[in-house]
C-alpha cells in the first residue's frame, strides 16, 4: 500500500480539509489550516506531500512525521507544523480504517467512556452573556467558554477592569455554581492587566483563564499565577513539544491547549499530553475548527488519562453559513448529552465524511480576522 493521490478543499466558514489516497482505495481525511491562512499552508502541504509522502508506505506514521519536521533545515512555526497537523491526521484516519479500529484504539485504548465538552458563549466582544449562559445550559452543556474582554490597552482604566468583572458575575449568577465557566483573556491583554483581571475575577471561580498573555511573554505567567489561585490555561498558538517544555517547567500552568490542526497533529498532541501528566498538568484542546480537528482532538482525549475537557465549534461566533455538523454524513456522531460527547466506534477518525457536500462548497474561502485598533489608532490585539 502507498500513497498515491490528494485533494485539498477550502470550505466555508474557515477550514482547510485534506482527502489523502492510497493504492489500495483507503482514503483518509485531516484538517492542515491555520485560521486566515488557509492558502499559505495548502502551499506547505503541496509542497510536504509532493516531497515526501507520494509513492510512501501510509502506515509509517512516526516515520513521515520526523521526516516532515526534521528533513527542513528550518522548521516549527504555525504554518509548517499546520500542515504537518492535517497529513498526520489523515495518515492516522487510514491507519485506522485499515485495521478498523478508532485511532485511540491503536494508541492503547480508551481511558474513559465519554469525552466533556464546553461551549461558547457572548463573542469575541462579549455581551448579553447571561442569558446566552442560560440557554446553553438548559440545552445541557455543564461548562462555557466567553471572553474575558474586548480589546484593552497597555494600562486600561478601572471601569474595563469592572466590566470584565461584572461580565464573568452576569454568567455566574445565571447558572449558579454548578456550571464550569474558562475565561479566555485571548492574548489581548498585556502583563499588568492580565494581573489585575486575575484576582478581579477570582472571586466568581472561573474554571481556568486561558492565555493571560501571548505564547511569546509566557516568561511572565509565573508572575500571574502568583496573583491568583484560578488555574491558568495556555497553549493554543504553540507548535511543537519543546515549546511547551519551557511552559511545563515553569511550573506556572495548570491546563495546556495545543490545538491538533497546529501543533503537528495526533502524533504530537498525544507527546505532548504525556509530557503534560508528568508535570500533573491538565489537556484540553484548542478546537474552534472543523470536523476533522475535533474528531482528531476526541481520538486523543480518549485515550489521555489527563484530558479535562474538549472544545468544540458547534454555533461558535466564527462559524456564519457553515457549522461543524454540516459536512458529516452521519452529525450524531458529535451528538452532545450532559455536556459529554461519547467516544465514536467507527474506524479511523470515527467520523465519515459527506464529500458530496465539501465538493459542493469548496471555493476560495477568504476569511480573516478583523484588524482592531486602539482608540488613539494604534493596532490592539485581536
């Protein structure tokens, strides 16, 4: 058996797919994107998979990935290990279709039943977040995810602090203490606010605060952490396994969320939550994506003794005209109860694909994020 063909299909509202072939009629499907970027990184997979995995035996899965990453003299970054994410992905989904078996049946079993989930509420400018948090939680989810706040400045005034404040109290008033809520400061604080925000929204015991600053100031999160005894999340914008080594030897996070499309796809994601347990660090993947990443994402929290709980992109602000069920053939598969997602049986991914429908809608996607600007001008973080 060898590889011997690929499609790439960019589908609305922002996802990359890859559908990967082999001479013996196996197909195996993974999603290679980075958010805004599609186009740049269906470059890098071309290039990878005419270079390297043509005419390849598809089961040598750890082979092709050190060949990928290593056989560059530059290497890591978003879009080089995006792309390495998504062939990973779809050499696991034929590895497991030809022995029909689940991909976390072949990485050692289940180590649960079912997989928790969480869900979005109130936008990247949160607002109206009370009753959204109602609905969710009557439509079962035991656990939202909202931001933490807009854009803010450098140092921003008492009353943005309070707005966050009463934001996260709003939430937590409508579904009382029995509801997990992860604030996500989305990198768009910096330092001495991430502090500040941090004991203001201590009181209200949010679940975690994820990204308090950016990947590239992860040097100050031991100082955060000091000032608060929430449990700090981070992860989503790191690649590779040695750049969450600096994290876990902090000491300073409670929670990593390397994201299975970026952060070299199953093969890494399962090193690094096994580097993650020997520091009694919690997983909890970074998923505001397609089918593919979040099938991909639960093939690994089921098998991950430390897996916490999973995000997933169903109704998220993101997905206008597309959502995550829509091109899947059978979308109980990702069918929520209690808040949990139970572990797919099938072969592979654990998810089949309605191709008919990502031929249909394939086009050229052109999705970015929005460029935010300070009030005197200046660029903000989004």
């Amino acid at each position: 058996m060898h590889v011997t063909d690929y499609e790439l299909f960019e589908v609305p509202p922002r996802w990359l797919f890859l559908r990967l072939e082999t001479s013996d009629g196996l197909v195996g499907w993974g999603e290679p994107v980075v958010e805004g970027r599609a186009k740049t990184v269906r470059a890098a997979v071309e290039e990878l998979l005419d270079t390297y995995l043509l005419g390849e035996d598809p089961s040598r899965i750890e082979d092709h990935w050190q060949t990928m990453y290593r056989g560059g003299f530059y290497r890591g970054g978003p879009v080089l290990m995006s792309a390495i994410a998504g062939i990973d992905q779809a050499l696991w989904d034929i590895k497991g279709k030809r022995f029909d078996a689940p991909v976390y049946e072949l990485l050692g079993g289940r180590a649960r039943d079912r997989v928790r989930v969480y869900q979005w509420i109130g936008g990247d400018r949160p607002a109206e977040v009370g009753e959204a948090a109602r609905e969710k939680v009557e439509a079962g989810f035991t656990a939202l995810k909202m931001n933490a706040t807009p854009e803010m400045e450098r140092i921003d005034s008492p009353a943005e602090i309070a707005a966050a404040e009463n934001r996260l109290a709003e939430v937590r008033a409508a579904v009382g203490d029995e509801v997990d809520i992860g604030v996500d400061f989305h990198g768009r604080v910096s330092k001495p606010m991430a502090k500040r925000l941090a004991v203001a929204l201590e009181p209200h015991e949010p679940m975690f605060i994820e990204e308090p600053v950016l990947p590239e100031h992860n040097d100050a999160l031991p100082e955060i952490a000091a000032h608060t005894t929430t449990p700090i999340a981070t992860g989503e914008r790191m690649y590779s396994r040695w750049e969450f080594k600096e994290v876990f030897e902090s000491g300073a996070v409670d929670v990593v969320q390397p994201d299975v499309s970026h952060a070299g796809g199953i093969t890494e994601m399962r090193k690094i939550a096994s580097m993650a347990e020997a520091y009694d660090v919690a997983l909890a993947p970074h998923c505001p994506l397609g089918p593919l990443a979040l099938a991909s994402c639960v093939q690994v929290d089921a098998c991950t003794p430390n897996a916490l709980i999973q995000e997933q992109s169903l109704d998220i602000h993101y997905n206008e005209g597309s959502d995550v069920l829509d091109y899947l053939a059978d979308p109980t598969v990702f069918e929520y109860r209690d808040g949990y997602v139970e572990l797919p049986d099938g072969p592979g991914l654990g998810i089949e694909v309605d191709e008919s429908v990502v031929r249909e809608r394939a086009g050229d996607v052109n999705w970015h994020n929005p460029v935010w600007r300070h009030h005197d001008g200046s660029v903000a973080e989004w």
